[in-house]
C-alpha cells in the first residue's frame, strides 16, 4: 500500500489578491476601450455633420 501523504491545502483567501488584480485590470482595460470608442464616435460624429454643411453649401451655391 503506498504511503499517504499530507496535502498542502491553502486557503482560498490567500488568492484574493490575484484575483482582485485580474478584476481591476479587466474593468481598468474595458473603461479606457469604452472611453476611446466614444471619442472615436463623437470624432466621426463631427466629420459626418461637417461633411453635410459642406454638401448643403454646395447645393445653395450651385443649384442645378
């Protein structure tokens, strides 16, 4: 019969760090992403209503 040996059992608890760590880093990674996305948008936003002032001004100056 083999011999039984003791297992090292930790605690759960002394993970805690680590896996607050991957929380925050997840959540810090996901909020810069929205952050960027929406000044990506608000950019787009932008070009999209200058493009039409330019596309309404050459529909005034030169009706056809």
């Amino acid at each position: 019969m083999p011999p039984i040996t003791a297992l090292q059992i930790e605690l759960p608890s002394t993970n805690l760090p680590w896996l607050f760590a991957a929380f925050a880093v997840s959540w810090a990674v996901f909020f810069i992403y929205a952050i960027y996305v929406t000044r990506r948008q608000q950019e787009m936003q932008s070009q999209i209503r200058q493009l039409r002032r330019t596309l309404d001004l050459q529909e005034t100056k030169d009706p056809e």
